[in-house]
C-alpha cells in the first residue's frame, strides 16, 4: 500500500476543497467503530504499539485533549509519512478509498451484489457526525436512490455546521453478510435520481437539477408533495452536479421531456448547453433548459463581498428560492412553462455578454424558430387552471387590467388584492396561497394615505403585518411618467434588486398619460419588459366619462389577458332589479364596489362572473353577493379582513374540493378535519404544526369555505362543510 501511494500522485478528489479533511474524518469515525480486536490488529498491521495507546485500543475517544492521539496521527507517526498519507493507508485497511465518497462511476462492473432473498431492510452504516477543521458537522439530510426491488442502493449523505455543507456517497455494500448503506467502501454508478420512476413512467417530463443542494431540497418538496402523482413530472439531478458529465448514465432519459435546471455559476449557466446537447444525443424527446437560477435554503444569492456583473444581475432578477415554495406542482409546472428552447437559450446567453459571437453569425438573425411536434410538447399544466387562486391569476405571463370610473374604489381594490399576495391570504374569495414580493407604484394619494389604507385594510388581521411588512413595498411618483426610458429602466432595475413578483401600477392615467388617452405601444414595450424580469403586472385604470369604458385605446383590453370591471355605488344604485342587500349597501356609508370579470385567459371560468363587496368606513371589505365561478369556494368567501354581514346567505357546503389547490400542509389539515370536527389545540397535536402556522391555515380554509368554525371560546371547533 505504501509503495503504491509513494509512486502515484495524491488522489484528485483529495486536492479539491475540505475533502482531504472529510475522508480523514470518515476514516477516525470508521476506526473507532471497530471492535476491540479489529483495531489492535489494525494497530498492529500499522507498527504500532498496542499497550501505548490502550485508548485507542479499548475503543475511548479517537482523540485526547491534547490532540495527538488520532490514529490518522499515530500512523503518520509510525509510518513516517504526511497526515494525508497516512489516511490513505488507514483508510484502505479499513476498506475505504477517498474516491468512493466524492465520485460516482460509469455503470457497469461496480453493480452492488445481489440481494438475499429474505433481505427487507437495508442497514445504514452513516455517521451522524464528522468533525473536520476542528468543527462538528451534522447529518442534515439524506437522499436515497432505489433499485426496481424498492430498496436503498445509494445515498447522498449532506452534512452541514449552519453555515459551511459537503456532500459524500454512500453506496450498498455487504457488511458482516448483512447488506448495509456504507460511504467511501464501493464505487456508486452515476445514476440519475428516480431512475426507477423514468423507466416506470415513460413520457413524464424530467427537472434534471444539477446543483446538488437545490436536487436535494426540491426533490423533499416533491415527495411531501407527491409531485409525480399530482403533475405527472418527476424531479431529478445527479450526484456531483456537473463533475458526473461524462460518467451519467443518460439513457434513462430517453423519451422523457427534459428541463435542464443548471446552477446558478457562471460555469453552470454556460455549462447547460452541453447538457442539454448530451441528453438530446441520448434521446431525450426534447431538451430545454430553464433560465433563471433556484435557490436553496441558507445559500447566499450573490457573494456581497464582490459587485454583481451585469449577466448576474439580470439572472438574480427572477430567482426563486425553494424555501418559498408551498405548492411544488404549480412551481414545477411553472418550470416546464418557462424553459427556453437550446437553440434560445445559446441567444439569451449571447445577449448576456456569456458567449462571443462568430463574425460569421454577427448578422445572423437573433433568434430562432422551430416547428414542434405535438407529442413533444410538454404538458404546461393547464390542470391548474381549475384551481381558482391569484397565484393562477396575477403571474408574469398575463396582464391584469382593472378600470371603474372615479370614486369607486379602484385603489382599495387594488391595494387589498396587493395585500392578499403579499400575506398569501385571500381577496374577494380567491386564495394567494403563498406570499409573494409585492411593488406598488403610486401616481396620486402618496404614501402617507397608502400606508394608512393599509393598515384600514390589516386592522381584523394582526397575524399578517410581518409578512406585509416583509413582501410589500410602495414607490409614490405624483407627476411621473414611467414611459419614459430613464424612469422605466430605473423601477425595473428596482424590481430585479428586491426580487418582486407583482408590479401595480396605480393609476394609468396618473403615470402613463400617453397610454391613457391615444396609443399604448409604449405601455406595452414596458410591461414585456417587465414580465421579462418575472414580474407580474396590475394597472389600475379610469373609465371614460359615462363610465361604460375606459378611456383610451380598445390596446389596453386586447392586449392585456385579464380584464375586470369595477362598479360603484352610483352604477349600482341606478340598476333596476337591484337586491335588497345592494340597495342596502348603497345607503350605508363607505364604499360599493362590484367586481365583474370581463376577460381571464389565466382562468377562463371566471369570465362574465361577479361579486359585490361593501367597505364601511374604516373598516374590512363585507361580502353582499355573487362570487367568482361556482369552484367550491363560499359565496361569502372574504379578504384579509371580515366576518360576514348578518344579511348573508350560508356557507355552501364544498362538493368536489381541488385537492391540488391545496399546500401539503393545508391538505393535511383538511384531511384530519374530514375524519371529525376537531378542537385547535387538537389539531396540533394530530398534524405537527406550530400554532401560529396552523392558525394562518385554519384561516384560509375557512376564508376558501371549506371549513367553518363553530362555538366559542374553548369550545370552538372547526369542521368541513
């Protein structure tokens, strides 16, 4: 062993970052795992003297206080040869080699041995801990690959300090005749992740991550979300990330559309295109590469120490962070939507400055144009379209016009619909679901009556101000036009460097004249631009002086996809056949506003539906009447604030509930209350969650009508309808 070592070069896995430390580790941990007479034979077979060193012999920490007493140390010692030599040797009397733990191999010869007949579980021999550079390091998490039988064949073992993480490979061995999951004792086969799902589910688009930390984090979010079973798509990567190019086994992708989701570095933006090259080689149905990064918990976005390059900043501009992540079907199929094709994507990188162009392509045309066929097309979801949330509604693929006449209560509309995406709470009867970064841009009251709109709006629901005050933001420009160009690049510089989801733009008239009156080309070359950035857009607009169209050009309908109608107290209290309740909103004080859907291509059942809402005067929006689409969702379903009017009718009790609407954990909760009405206190302890987050669910399902609360005080229940 030692010739073998003294005549080669150092191990290259070895020379890359702390994993010289790790497998010396790995190798301390090993050995004090041994029994009494494995290690003094070891300590033998190594010359050294077994009575010295009777803590390691009995099996006593690795360590002593001083530091000197690692058999790492011992050996170097007795070997005379460097610590990482030394750990070499140990290691591979202890069966390990550095490369097993940071490497996979092309498949082939290192195929685990077959499986005993009677086996039904595979042992884990995994420390739960390493200590490397002085500091303690915990198993966080584990990803496992399985065979066709079902049964643990690799892990993907990470652990992390709270601030640093490495990755090693454990790979099914046979240990004392018992199978058993081992790191660094056999070389692992460069499989992908879900291999097996591949082979079973021949024409399921595939999400190949090939950041480790984001495959690894993804991959829980689409187990606790059943992603294959709700979206049909199966979320993959490979150990190694690009490292694994040339050994991966490709072939199991072959018939499967694929999204390459590369890292988020330089290398790995322009190392996609191989990727997806290699895969089309392999034959994948069709290859496109998703453009913008995915980030996973506790990783930085940027290195702050270092200004962003310009590539980076517009790449930062549209990351989505996994930790934000409630509903993986709607992300994942959102994914699917928005990859580009290869051919794009060599575009988009050359117009971010990451590949030169051949002066022979310099007049080449900037893009490229492509017949599809249909079976290639993949699915985009358009299931999600029977779930009725904003989320569905307000994205950067649509446009949301929304237009009264003065005095109705357009910016209350808006505002509330603002602050239901930026809580994930609900507004005239559809959910958010999750919160989202919201920009609001101001053309008339300032910010001063924006705030105090606001907080008019949150008085009924205290729980929602921290995330208001996270994902909310307002920009007042009074006498601004944001067509202008300086100004236009300004905000959407703004909207990249604080990650916004929505843009509002309150009001047309106010912060874009020229639109508002004669020609909307450049409203629109904005809002592309914006949409660009994954933002979503809302404008708030005036009607016309009869109320009965907005002004302007017929552009602003037939070039945004969602259209929406408001009506004030004045429209209502003229209309004939008007209920009892509407006439008696409209005697109240405060605002009427009736919402009627023109237009939605995002959802197109809410088309020519309506609700009426009443807003006392410093108080939360009231259902009167109407809903939006007969989906489940109670008619008295209501924003962030509000108990029902006593004029209200009863809750309709839910028929056919979108489960797929649902957040694991709502349906969880769901699920518990279908078996029995239940106490709150109740419930925590049957699903696990924390007070405060099973309170933000218990009032959404009641806010969707799915749920309804009943008694008071400690008798409270809640039960499904």
């Amino acid at each position: 062993m030692l010739a073998g070592i003294d005549g080669s070069n150092l191990p290259s896995v070895l020379t890359a970052d702390s994993n010289a430390e790790v497998f010396s580790s790995l190798v301390e941990w090993e050995f004090a795992k041994l029994a009494a007479d494995r290690r003094e034979r070891l300590l033998t077979a190594l010359g050294i003297d077994v009575d010295r060193h009777l803590l390691l012999r009995r099996g006593g920490n690795p360590k002593s206080n001083k530091g000197d007493e690692s058999i790492i140390s011992l050996a170097s010692s007795s070997l005379n040869r460097g610590p990482l030599e030394a750990a070499q040797v140990v290691g591979g009397l202890l069966g390990l080699k550095p490369e097993y733990c940071f490497r996979t191999f092309p498949a082939g010869s290192n195929t685990p041995p077959p499986l005993p007949t009677r086996t039904s579980i595979i042992e884990e021999y995994i420390p739960k801990q390493l200590n490397v550079r002085g500091r303690s390091y915990q198993l966080e998490d584990v990803d496992y690959l399985h065979d066709f039988r079902g049964f643990k064949e690799q892990a993907v073992c990470r652990y992390t300090n709270g601030n640093d993480d490495f990755f090693v490979l454990a790979s099914r061995v046979e240990r004392d005749g018992e199978p058993a999951l081992r790191i660094g004792a056999a070389p692992a086969s460069a499989w992908l992740y879900s291999r097996t799902k591949m082979a079973r589910y021949r024409k399921a688009p595939v999400l190949l991550c090939l950041d480790m930390r984001v495959a690894m984090h993804f991959r829980e979010k689409a187990r606790e979300g059943r992603l294959l079973e709700r979206a049909g798509i199966i979320a993959s990567g490979c150990f190694g990330g690009a490292t694994a190019f040339d050994a991966l086994h490709y072939k199991d992708l072959a018939g499967h559309p694929v999204v390459i989701i590369p890292d988020s570095t330089r290398e790995g933006v322009k190392g996609a295109e191989d990727w997806a090259k290699r895969c089309v080689r392999e034959g994948a149905a069709n290859v496109r590469v998703y453009p913008w990064p995915i980030i996973a918990p506790g990783v930085p976005a940027i290195d702050e120490s270092c200004p962003p390059e310009s590539w980076e900043k517009e790449l930062w501009g549209r990351a989505v962070y996994l930790d934000r992540i409630e509903l993986p079907s709607k992300f994942a199929r959102d994914v699917c939507h928005e990859a580009i094709p290869l051919a794009d994507y060599r575009c988009r990188m050359k117009s971010m400055g990451l590949v030169s162009v051949p002066a022979e392509e310099s007049n080449a045309r900037d893009f490229s144009m492509e017949f599809t066929r249909f079976d290639n097309i993949v699915d985009e979801g358009r299931g999600d379209v029977r779930a009725l949330t904003l989320g569905v509604l307000i994205t950067h693929r649509y446009t949301t016009l929304i237009w009264a006449p003065t005095n109705v209560g357009k910016s209350f509309v808006a505002i509330q619909l603002s602050l239901a995406l930026a809580t994930g709470g609900t507004a005239f009867g559809l959910p958010a679901m999750s919160p989202r970064r919201v920009c609001y841009l101001d053309g008339e009251a300032g910010e001063g009556d924006f705030k105090a709109r606001c907080e008019q709006l949150l008085q009924e629901n205290s729980d929602d101000r921290e995330n208001v005050g996270q994902n909310l933001r307002v920009l007042s420009l009074p006498g601004s036009n944001i067509l202008e160009e300086a100004t236009g690049q300004t905000i959407i510089e703004q909207l990249r460097n604080v990650k916004a989801d929505v843009l509002v733009i309150d009001n047309l008239l106010a912060l874009a004249p020229s639109a508002a009156k004669s020609n909307a080309d450049g409203l629109f070359k904005f809002v592309r631009e914006v949409q660009r950035a994954g933002v979503a857009v809302v404008i708030v607009h005036h009607s016309g002086k009869d109320g009965t169209n907005f002004k302007g050009p017929s552009d602003l309908a037939s070039l945004s996809q969602n259209v929406i109608r408001l009506e004030g107290r004045d429209q209502l209290a003229s209309q004939e056949g008007r209920s009892a309740e509407v006439d008696e909103a409209c005697r109240a004080s405060g605002l009427v506003v009736r919402l009627f859907v023109e237009k939605c291509k995002a959802l197109p059942q809410l088309e020519q539906t309506a609700c009426t809402y009443h807003l006392p005067v410093g108080g939360g929006w009231r259902h009167i009447e109407g809903f939006l689409a007969d989906v489940g969702q109670s008619p008295m379903s209501e924003g962030l604030s509000s108990e029902p009017m006593a004029m209200e009718s009863p809750v309709v009790p839910t028929r056919d509930v979108d489960m797929s609407s649902l957040s694991p954990d709502e349906e969880k909760v769901f699920n518990e209350l279908k078996k029995q009405k239940s106490r709150r206190s109740e419930l925590e302890k049957r699903t696990s969650l924390k007070a405060d987050k099973l309170g933000g669910i218990l009032r959404k399902l009641k806010n969707r009508g799915l749920i309804v609360k009943e008694g008071n005080g400690k008798a409270t229940y809640y039960r499904c309808v």
